[in-house]
C-alpha cells in the first residue's frame, strides 16, 4: 500500500507543479514557491497526524484509508481549484506585481492552498503506518525505516513512469486519473483489512520482542533529543540544496530538459529509499546509533564534495559521445551513493529521538517534519542565496560544511564533557575550511570550456534562472550565448540575421503598431531592433542576469539596455500575458528550445490562444523556432501554430536552422512599392544592411512557405501540442527524423510573388525572377546545413554566379568567408599579429574575394609561422595560379607531392599540378577554348566548381561551339539547379548538332523537370 501511495504521490507533484507553472508562471521562484507549500503541507500533515493518533484511540487503518480517499479527492478537485485560484491571482496581480516580495508571498500563499489538503493528508500516512507497526510489535526503528523506504521506492517508480512514460503518452490529466486509481485502490484495501484490526496480532517474534525491549529500553532524554532533531533539519537543508545544485550541474550533460529533472529527482528517491534499507538490514541494531548517525553526516558532506570531481572527469567523454543513456546512467549513480547515505539518516535519527510506543506517532511526525522543513529552506536558499551569491562549488561547500556540522551536533551528545565538544566544534571548523581549500572554484568553469574545445570562456555567472555562459569561438569568428547549456545566440550572420528579423518583421506587416511585447531577451538582438520601430516595448525576461550579456552584444543589440522606450519585466512571459491587461500591437516569442524544461509552456495551443487575446485588433504574433527538433516535432508545432493563427507563414533564414513563425490577422500580403519606400530606412535603422539584407527581394527570400503551402506541407500532420500533452517536450536528441522532416519542408518551400501588391508588367517579372533565384540558392543552402555537405554549399556559391547573386552574404557565411568573420579575424590579427590560424583564416577569405595579392600574404605569412598549418596550402596553391605566379606555384606543388606530405595535401596537389599546367599553357595561348575547357576540368577535380564555371563560360564565349563546351557548360547549369539555363544551352546546341541523341534527351529531361 505504502510502496502504491508514494508513487502517486511524485505524480501528483510532478503534475501539479506543470499545472501551476501555467498559472504562477515558469520562474524559478514561482515553481520553487509551489514545491515549498508541497512540502509545507506534508509537514504540517505529518507533525498533525502524529499527534492526533497518538492521543485519541482511533483505527489506524480506516485512519489511512480515509486519508488516501482524501487524497485521491483532492486531486480530482484540484483543476477545479486550479481554475479559482487563476482567477483569484489574476485580480490581485495588479497590487503586488509591483513588489517581487509581495508577488511571489501571493503565489506561495496560492500555490500552497491549492495542494494544501493533498499534501497535509500525504504528510499524514507515514505516522499512521508507524504507529500500525507498533501495534503489531514491530518497532519503530525496523518499522519506520522500511515504511519509509518503501515509500520512497514507491515515489521513485512515480517519479521514473511520470517523467519518462504517463506524461509522454498520456498527458497530465490521464496521469492524474491513474494516480487517483493508485489511491483509492489502497483506501479500499485498507478499508477491507480495518474488519479484522481488532482481531488480536500475532504475537511477535522473538526478534521483535528484544527489538521491543530495546526501544523501551532507550528511550533519549532532552539533552539528546534537540541537537539530534537540529541535525536533522540541517541534514534535510543541505539534502535538498544538493539536488537544486546537482539539477543545475547536470544540465551541462542533459541538457535542461525534462528528462535531466527526472533523473535527479528519481536519483535522490532511489538514494533515499535504498539508504532506509540499508538501515533496516545492516545498521539498525548498532550500539551507538548517535556515532553512526555523526559518522553518516561526515561521509555525506565528504562525497558531496568529491562528485563534481568525477562528474568533471567522466563529463568530457559523455558529453562527446552524445551517449544520454549513459550520461543519464552514470550520473544517477553518482547520486545515488551520495543520497543513500541521506537515506540512512532520517530513520535513525527518528529511532534516536523516539518516544516510546504510546507515542510513535509523534515521534515520527516531529522529525519528518523537521527535516522537511529544513528541505524547504534548503531548496529556496541554494535557488535564490546560495547559487547567485557564492555559485555552484562554494554552494556545494557550505552544504557539505552544514552536513559536518550536523555530525558535529551528534557527537556533542555522545561526548558531554566541554572539553570534548570544544574539540568537536574545532574538528568541525577544521574540516569546513578544508573543504573550502579544497574545493575548485573553477570547476563549472573548466567544465564548459572542456564542452565546447577552441573556445575561451569570455563570461560566466550562475545565476537565480541559469547558468549563463558566453564564448569566443576564436577558431571560427563569432561570439555565442549559452543558458543552461543551450545555445542561444550568436554573431554567426545567419543569427544576427535571424534575431533582427524576428523584432522587425512583425512590425513591418503590421499597418501601424504603437506597442510591442517581447518574450525573453536573450541577447538583445530581437528587442533592439523591434525598439526602433515601436513606440514602446516590454521585454519579458525570466533571467535578471542580462546586463552582462547584453554589454558583450551591443554592437548587435544597438545598446538596447539604454533605450528610453524600453521596459524590462522580470518574469514568466506567458504569465505576464495572462495577468497583464495590456493590448499590444506586436507580441514577439523568443523562447529558448521547445524541448527545454522551462520552455515547453511557449509552444502549446493555449499559450498561442492567449497570446492571441492580448492582441490588439490587427494584432501581429511571432515566434522562433528551431528546424532541428527530434521527429515530428516540429510539423507538430507549426500545426498547433496553425489552429490558432490561420493565416500563418514560415520564414526561413537560409543555411541555417533557424525559422520564424508568423501570424498575421489577415492573409499575409506586401504592397512591393510601400515596401521598397520604407524598407531601406528600416533596414539601415536596425542594421541588418551591415548584414547581408539590401533591399526587398532579399528580404522577402527568407519567406519560406504560406498558408497555402503549410495546408499541403502538414496535410497528414494531425496532433498538435496542449498543456495537457506538449509532445516535442518528451522526445530525445534531434537526429535524423529531425533533419528529414527539415528537407520535407524544404520541397514545399515557395517564394512570396503571389503575396506581392503593386507591381505591373516587367517589373513583377524581374522583381518574380529575382525571388525564384533566390528560392533555389535557399534550397541550396538549407539542404546544405541539414546534410552537413559542404558540396551542397559550393554548388550554392556556383548558383549565386549563375544567377548574379555572387555578393549573397548567406553563401559566404556557408562556406565560412563572410564579411561578420573577415572582420573578426581583422581585428584578433590587430591583437594578436603572430597568431598564424589567424592569418590563414583571413588568407583564405582573402582568396575567395578574390583578393589574391592579400591572400598570398596571409597564407604565406601563416605557414612561415605554422608550417604544419594544413588548411592554409590549398588556398595558397590556387591564388598563386589563379594570379599567375605559376614558378612559385610550382615550387609549392612540389613540396607537397614531397614523401611524407598528408594524404589529403598530396591528393590535392596532384589535381593542381594538372590546374598548373593547363593555366600556364592557357597564359601562353589566350582565347584557346580547348585550353580553357581543361581548365574548367581541373578545376571540376579540385571540387572548385565557380571557378569551373567561369573557365567553361569563358571557352563558350570565345566563339567556338562544339559539343564538349554544350556538354560542360551545361553540365555546371544542371548542377547548380540553373535548369531554365541549361535548357537554353542545350536547345542551342540541339539546332547545331539535330542530330545528336544525347543533347535531345537532355532537353526532354528538362522540360519535364520544368514542369
């Protein structure tokens, strides 16, 4: 029964607190002043009831049953108080949103009356049990400590069948709905079983009659009780500060995502259980139970402060490995044996300070209670004083230290002379400062600089909502933002790009916003740039650690923290929208990863619905979100997206994974003369023309698909994600579901022509044109970045020659010579002027700018420093040729084509041995278009293919046409998806060779391709 009742009682808890989050908002301090009042209330339950049975006779099992039905009634009437308690917070929010001390007191008071009852009848059980026990002459040493642990065992299945299974599959509701059978099954059973409560027990055991004469025996005196029962509340402060410190730590192997909250939860239950065990079986019949108990302390503080050492040591390798299974296994473990020893101490100290038979009721409630408080105050101090005051490792001390201390206590009992506690209070002190040397302050720090190699950590804080770190990723040229191990935003272009599009482009398809609402800050990005074109704007952040970060970006942010028309708001977003009753023109989400485990509230059909009501009348809503989710999350999403705003569309900012959803009050539609007026003003107040986006055709080529093509694209998609079932929360690692439904969505993609206004005639033509050219570079790119092929990207950059687009700073950015990392390296190379990675970064940016003369510096410059710089060789090799200092190309090739060079080095220099030869004969006999097609071929070998492009032009243009010119020219237009102009080529040289088989069949297999 107890083993039953326990696992429902972590579902509750765990469903409970996802409901409550929805109405008291996701913030640290909200779910930790719901999970406050639940275990408030089972304190409150359990020091009550211990009293209560003690002193009136009553029957212990009807006693139980009445408090599982109990329970199972409260859980039915929790929505409904759920719903009352929404609208009693709603109207009180107005007078204490104000003061944060007001607001979340109101949530604690909310929050703990709604679960009140339930956990008070939760706290109740566990003496009622104890005291059943006695009555059957099992003592309470052996009796509490295997009820105890076969409750928790109970809420460890909970824990792992809640988490992992019933909301996964079944949702919220149906897990409660089995929780509730649990409980009632047992009140029935109970119930049966109270028939027969009066018959007389079997006698006990000779066992329990010496274990009953023991606990008569034993009974502790004052002087023995307190110091016991203030160790135990100093044990149960720094049990829970260790899971919310574990829980953070461990988001840097898991991810912060439901699963890592399950497995430390089930790690510290299944400790916690097997501790009670192991104290039934080996430990309870130990003669000086106070020794054990202070020796317990000590072993706990100990390897608390050995396991963020191991963690550290086994983290590089799972965390490469990608293997969460184990990552998940070993780290439970290293909870496990640490919990366990918490296990052991709580039933002894119960059978320490117990008060003999007549009250075992209370004797159990007092402790229970005591160290449930003392779990209270710790999961609050390590959340909101310990982590943003001293951080991680020096939060994990002082726990560790209060653990010796506790131990410190115990043995002052056992040793009554002053001398002896003078010597244990020094031990105590000794041993605090030896873990404080001990300790690595470093430690997170070098974590994740080992999570992320080529990286220097620029920024770091633990903070009250997360961990914030952000790195220079020195090897690549750009800056990048991570909160609690989740990548957030970066000065990669594509991000930038992607940020600033999402806080303007809502206000340019609005007629004319006024106000705006931003869903969190992260960088700063979107909130700059939406500020520029509103008259106000509310950022709602969860984390009030922003400053730093935002300084580090305010190049990209245009200093938003010092702009007058912004109003930062410190709390859950979604609860922001549901308290306030502000109407905004433009409500902007930039909630981080929908899998997080604080973010899956920002991705439901309720959230969009109310985001919906706070709209103002031709309202604007805009949400990121990621390709890259596992299955079909992410068509799940866009499908919920779409039940509430209709009219939706899907921008995709190309090479990336990185997409916006839109919804607009109307079908989505641009006057094109509006937007060429307004749109370069926009651009340049915003900054995104420092970014890649001149002008209204490469702005509208991050559409992706209408409304009309997302009907088709999701036409078998039929779920959709509720608070009650967030489907994309409960599925693992994007893999390769995640990518093929990306290229899926790829072959829907169209561009925004038949959403243009105000165009007649040629110009729609042109204006149309362009946007088709631009649709194929984008299929080029996005199957790029979702195929991991850099050949992918060449052919993008050979399309963008075809179709004049060769400045496009997207291709650049594929192929990693965009103007954000030339400037980069620019000015590193300012700081650092002997660091050779640098020099060949830019060298071979240098090349592909076809800035030869800079390039050869730089290359040579960077393998003079580093000869062993492989990168740098290729680069160098082709900007000798392609500028005609073929003696000093030679030389080069031939020191690669040396014994002992790389493979790779020697393969390529064989391919531009043959490039030489046909370039220096190319110089002698200009216009040859025999030479320039071999030039076309090596350059085709060395998997170069715009320069191939340009030689085969080039032999094409010289005038002569045979059919090898037909046949390579054209054989680069089908590879570059240039089919319209592969088509022309071959039709040419179909009417100069009818009747030639090959170029006919080409032409036939175009024109199907076209249609």
């Amino acid at each position: 029964m107890t083993f039953l009742s326990g696992s429902a009682a972590l579902v509750y808890q765990i469903v409970w607190i996802r409901g409550m989050t929805t109405v008291f908002g996701n913030s640290s301090l909200a779910v930790s002043a719901v999970v406050s009042a639940f275990m408030a209330g089972m304190a409150l339950g359990s020091f009550v009831t211990g009293r209560f049975i003690d002193r009136r006779t009553v029957s212990l099992l009807k006693t139980y049953a009445v408090l599982e039905a109990g329970i199972a009634a409260g859980a039915l009437l929790f929505p409904v108080l759920l719903s009352l308690g929404m609208r009693v917070y709603t109207a009180m929010y107005s007078g204490v949103s104000a003061n944060s001390i007001a607001l979340n007191l109101s949530r604690f008071i909310l929050g703990g009356g709604l679960v009140l009852l339930p956990t008070f009848l939760m706290g109740g059980t566990l003496p009622v049990l104890s005291k059943l026990f006695g009555q059957y002459g099992i003592s309470i040493r052996r009796g509490f400590s295997v009820l105890y642990g076969i409750n928790t065992l109970g809420s460890v299945l909970g824990c792992i069948l809640c988490g992992f299974v019933l909301l996964r599959f079944f949702g919220m509701r149906v897990s409660v709905y089995m929780a509730v059978a649990a409980n009632l099954a047992v009140a029935a059973v109970a119930f049966a079983m109270s028939r027969r409560e009066n018959a007389i027990a079997a006698e006990p055991s000779s066992t329990e009659a010496n274990d009953k004469a023991l606990d008569n025996e034993c009974i502790a005196g004052r002087q023995t009780v307190w110091p016991v029962v203030l160790a135990v509340g100093l044990g149960g402060f720094s049990a829970l500060a260790y899971e919310v410190l574990w829980s953070r730590l461990l988001t840097l192997t898991l991810g912060n995502t439901v699963y890592s909250f399950t497995t430390v939860l089930a790690s510290f239950l299944g400790g916690i259980a097997l501790g009670s065990l192991v104290y039934r079986t080996a430990l309870s019949r130990a003669k000086h139970q106070a020794l054990v108990l202070a020796a317990v302390q000590c072993a706990i503080a100990l390897l608390a402060c050995i396991a963020p050492l191991v963690f550290a040591a086994t983290h590089y390798r799972l965390y490469h490995e990608e293997n969460i299974a184990l990552a998940m296994i070993l780290n439970g473990l290293f909870l496990l044996v640490l919990t366990t020893l918490i296990g052991i101490a709580l039933p002894m100290a119960v059978h320490i300070c117990r008060k003999g038979r007549s009250r075992e009721g209370e004797s159990v409630g007092d402790i229970y209670a005591v160290s449930t408080v003392g779990s209270i105050l710790g999961s609050f101090a390590a959340g909101f004083i310990l982590l943003p005051a001293l951080g991680l490792m020096q939060s994990i001390t002082l726990a560790a230290t209060l653990n010796v201390a506790a131990g410190g206590l115990v043995l002052a009992v056992v040793f009554r002379s002053w001398n002896y506690r003078t010597a244990v209070a020094g031990a105590v002190v000794l041993v605090g400062a030896a873990i404080k040397v001990s300790t690595r302050e470093s430690l997170v720090a070098s974590i994740h600089n080992r999570i992320q190699p080529g990286t220097r950590l620029v920024y770091y804080k633990e903070g009250v909502a997360a961990n914030v770190a952000v790195y220079d990723f020195y090897r690549n040229g750009y800056i990048d933002l991570y909160l609690n191990s989740s990548e957030e935003a970066s000065t990669r272009l594509w991000h930038v790009q992607l940020f600033k599009l999402l806080g303007a482009l809502p206000v340019l398809v609005h007629d004319s916003p006024d106000n705006a609402c931003m869903i969190a800050f992260g960088s700063g990005m979107s909130a700059g740039a939406c500020a520029q074109l509103v008259d106000s704007l509310d950022v709602v952040e969860l984390n009030p650690d922003i400053d730093s970060v935002a300084a580090i970006f305010s190049e990209e942010n245009l200093d938003v923290l010092h702009n007058p028309k912004v109003n930062f708001i410190f709390n859950d977003g979604r609860n922001h929208l549901l308290l306030t009753p502000k109407r905004y023109s433009v409500i902007i989400s930039d909630a981080t990863n929908p899998r997080s485990f604080d973010s899956w509230t920002l991705y439901t059909r309720e959230f969009y619905e109310l985001c919906r009501d706070r709209l103002k009348p031709g309202g604007v809503f805009c949400q990121w979100v990621p390709i890259l989710l596992p299955r079909d999350a992410l068509k799940v999403i866009l499908n919920t997206f779409r039940t509430v705003f209709p009219h939706m569309s899907f921008w995709w900012i190309h090479g990336s994974s990185q997409c916006l959803m839109l919804g607009t009050p109307e079908r989505l539609s641009f006057d094109y003369t509006d937007l060429s007026r307004k749109l370069p003003v926009i651009l340049d107040s915003i900054g995104l023309d420092d970014y890649g986006v001149h002008g209204p055709e490469k702005f509208l080529s991050f559409f992706g698909i209408g409304e009309d093509g997302l009907a088709t694209a999701l036409a078998e998609t039929e779920r959709i994600s509720t608070d009650d079932l967030p489907y994309s929360q409960f599925l693992g690692l994007a893999g390769r579901e995640g990518a093929l439904q990306g290229l899926d969505l790829v072959g829907h993609l169209h561009t925004a022509g038949i959403y243009l206004s105000g165009l007649e005639g040629p110009a729609r033509d042109s204006v149309r044109q362009t946007l088709d050219c631009y649709l194929t570079l984008s299929r080029h790119l996005d199957r790029s970045f979702l195929m991991t092929q850099s050949a992918e990207a060449r052919t993008a950059e050979l399309y963008a020659r075809i179709a004049r687009l060769e400045d496009d700073q997207n291709v650049a950015s594929a192929l990693s010579y965009d103007r954000i990392r030339r400037q980069y390296f620019e000015k590193r190379l300012e700081n650092h002027p002997d660091d050779a990675f640098g020099h060949g970064v830019l060298g071979y940016i240098y090349y592909k700018k076809r800035r030869y003369g800079e390039a050869i510096a730089k290359l040579e410059r960077a393998v003079s420093l580093n000869p062993g710089l492989v990168p740098a060789y290729r680069p160098l090799v082709l900007s000798l040729i392609s500028s005609d200092h073929f003696e000093r190309a030679a030389e080069l090739i031939g020191r690669l084509l040396q014994p002992g060079a790389p493979p790779a080095l020697a393969a390529f220099a064989r391919g531009a041995h043959r490039l030489l030869n046909v370039s220096q004969r190319l110089s002698a006999a200009p216009g040859d278009s025999t030479l320039y097609l071999a030039v076309s071929g090596a350059y085709l070998n060395l998997d170069e293919p715009v320069y191939a492009f340009e030689a085969a032009k080039a032999a094409y243009n010289a005038g002569v046409r045979d059919l090898l010119v037909y046949s390579q020219l054209g054989g680069l237009y089908e590879i570059a998806g240039a089919v319209e102009s592969a088509q022309s080529l071959y039709l040419e040289g179909l009417a100069r060779f009818p009747n030639h088989q090959g170029l006919a069949a080409k032409v036939r297999e175009l024109a199907t391709r076209r249609k």
